[in-house]
C-alpha cells in the first residue's frame, strides 16, 4: 500500500507543470501627450494583471513606456526603457501592447495620441 501511494506521488510530481512566469504588478504613471481642446485616453483594460515576467529575468525601479493609442483605443509603437534584462523589457511591452483604451478625443471625435507612462517597480518583488 505505502509503494502504491509512493508511486502516486512521484507520478505526480513528474507530470508538474513547469514554473510558470510571474506576473509582476506594477504602479503606472500616465502622462498624455495631447493637444489643448483634447481629452486623454482612458485604459480599459489590459491582458492580466500585470507583465508576466519570464522565470530568470529581472525587473526594478522605474521602467518608461512611449506608445501610441489610436483612434480605435488600440496601442501600438510600444517602446521600453529601465533597468531589466531583455526578456523582461519584452514581457512589459507584450503587456502594454495588449490593452486598449477609450480612445482620446478632440472636438468629439477619436483622435490617435502619443502616451507615456512610468511603471514602477520599486515595491515589486525582483525576479532573478
């Protein structure tokens, strides 16, 4: 009987799925880059909670985003700064990449606007 439950466990144990990546929060600091007369996208929402950083990559500090939000509330010409390994400025900007917003609008109408944002990661745990 004692075998058979140890060979339930061990059977077990190998059909584990891997490590998956953290999904890491972070605070975000918006600043828009709109026109006088223009109101500022609004996010909507945003694929997970937060950038799934991969197993052995890191992230701290204060990481800069520069995107666009277009007309359709989608963001595209993600570009990251900060100190992060590779792998982990690429996660954040999958994540950026996949919300969208209400877009931001200017006589009534949506109009595509630059945006930048701070994530900060100083009070998130570092992945090494």
């Amino acid at each position: 009987m004692k075998s058979a439950i140890l060979l339930l466990l061990v059977a077990g144990c190998t059909h584990a799925p891997p490590d998956e990546d953290r999904e890491v929060a972070a605070v975000e600091i918006p600043r828009a880059e709109a026109a006088e007369g223009q109101t500022a996208p609004v996010r909507k929402s945003c694929r997970g909670r937060g950038p799934r950083i991969p197993q052995g990559e890191s992230v701290s500090g204060i990481i800069s985003a520069v995107y666009l939000v277009g007309a359709d509330g989608k963001v595209s010409d993600v570009k990251i700064s900060g100190h992060a390994s590779h792998g982990a400025l690429k996660a954040i900007q999958r994540y950026i990449a996949s919300c969208t917003y209400k877009p931001a609008l200017r006589d009534g109408k949506p109009v595509a606007v630059r945006w930048r944002g701070d994530l900060d990661f100083t009070t998130a745990p570092a992945h090494q």
